[in-house]
C-alpha cells in the first residue's frame, strides 16, 4: 500500500511540474547600460601613451525592460607620443513597468587600457 501511494504521489508531482510553468508570470528585466572601451597603444619606449575614457549612463525613470550595448575601440602604433580620448554617452528610456515599482538601472562600464612600449626611440 505504502509503495502505490507513493509511486501515485511522485506521478502527481510530475504532472503537476509540467503546468507550473504556465502558471507563472514572465521575467521582466531593469534597464541595463553596457559599455566596452578598448584603447591599445605600442609605442616608442621614450614616449608615452595617455589614454583616457569619459563615459556616463543613465536611464529614464520609467524605463524598464531595455538594454544597450555599446563597444569602441582605439589602436595607436607609432614610435611617437599619442593621446587617446574616449567619450561615451547612453541613455535608455521607455518600457512598460507592470509593477509600478522604480527600479534603479544597471551599468556596466569595463575600461581596457593596453600601453606596449616596444618600438626603440
């Protein structure tokens, strides 16, 4: 007896794992900024690399649900001295936010900076 109600309770709980899903409401996301700078520089031993990245992100109060990606990337080879300068804006609006709650935006900002000083001067 113990073995039938137990094989009839694991047949109701796999049946029932089959229509959870259904019943659950879709994941909706915050708005996410993404932003990947590259700035790669060989040089010459004597001179110098200044690399430099000005980004801002930012989202609309009633965004929900975005996300933007955004790349550059900066190479510099010469025996000379060179200044790299990045600048970078995003901004993301819009959505609908079933939930009336005001979530704060994720940013994301990964700066790589490569300065090689390979080339004799």
């Amino acid at each position: 007896m113990k073995i039938k109600l137990l094989a009839l309770s694991a047949l109701t709980m796999s049946a029932m794992s089959a229509f959870i899903p259904t019943l659950t409401p879709s994941a909706s996301a915050v708005c996410i900024n993404n932003r990947v700078g590259v700035q790669v520089s060989v040089h010459g031993k004597g001179s110098a690399a200044n690399q430099n990245q000005n980004a801002t992100q930012s989202a609309s109060n009633d965004c929900f649900n975005n996300q933007s990606t955004v790349t550059g990337t900066q190479v510099h080879t010469g025996a000379g001295s060179v200044n790299q300068n990045m600048n970078s804006n995003q901004r993301l609006s819009g959505g609908n936010n079933p939930t009336g709650v005001r979530i704060k935006p994720i940013n994301n900002n990964v700066e790589v900076k490569v300065n090689v000083p390979a080339f004799p001067k």
